[in-house]
C-alpha cells in the first residue's frame, strides 16, 4: 500500500511538473489555406478578447503570418479569429483597426506559442499601402 502511494504521488509530481513547462508547437504547413479575415463591426465589438502576447509578424504578399503565445493546456481548443472593423479611417496612409480574438478556455498554467495564417487581401486598398491597427496586441503593421 505505501509503494503505491509513492508511485502516485510521483506520477502526480511529474504531471504537475510538466504542466509547467513552456510549450512550443510545430510551425504550420504554409501549404494549408490561410484563415479568412472577418470584417463585421458587431463581432469586432463583441469578440472574446482573452489575453495574448504578439510574438511575431510578417506579411508575404497577402498572407499575414502572426506568432501569438498564451497560457493553456496545449491550444488545441483555442478559437482565434483576426476582425476588421469596417471602417476606414481617412488618414494618410489610411488605418484599419482590427482585433486578435483569441477565446481561450483551457485552465493549465503551461505557456504556449503558435503561429497563424491570414489572407488580409480584403483589407488592401489600391495603389496605397494602410496600417493595420491590432487594437489589442498594441501593433500597428504597414501593409502595401
């Protein structure tokens, strides 16, 4: 009976242990089709905004790729979506203000980073480059 208890109670160290660790995912197959942008000033008001670390960025062509990372069990449930406002704020160059929405139901203690894709080809304005405003990651990207 005391063997299984320390059996257990080592099992149960090494599980807490591990959740502990930071965890980083496989880059994604930049074969797979990027995610649409949503342009939807209801859902840009109402999105879930859990908290969420920009890690990094960059845009080839018309795909933005986005490095994010955030506490969790693994991100496997994580709901991400990028949202435009749909307005066009007159500026020059013009803006755009969008949020990284991120709903985030895991309850682990574990940081994890992931990369996403976006065609942001709907948010380009011909002949001119815009910023787009990532309200809630504090990061303006210049797009041309």
């Amino acid at each position: 009976m005391k063997k299984n208890i320390s059996i257990l109670f080592l099992l149960l160290l090494i599980l807490f242990l591990s959740c502990k660790e930071n965890v980083t995912l496989d880059e994604p197959n930049l074969d797979v089709p990027a995610n649409e942008v949503i342009i939807s000033l209801e859902e840009y008001n109402t999105a879930p905004r859990e908290p969420v670390a920009l890690e990094d960025y960059s845009i080839e062509e018309d795909i933005l790729k986005i490095t994010y990372s955030a506490s969790g069990c693994s991100g496997g449930s994580w709901v991400v979506k990028l949202i435009d406002s749909g307005l066009l704020l007159e500026s020059y160059p013009p803006q755009r203000n969008l949020v990284f929405s991120l709903k985030n139901e895991e309850i682990c203690e574990a940081y994890i980073t992931k990369e996403i894709l976006f065609d942001i080809s709907k948010l380009k304005i011909e002949g001119d480059s815009i910023y787009l405003n990532l309200i809630n990651l504090d990061t303006s990207i210049l797009y041309y």
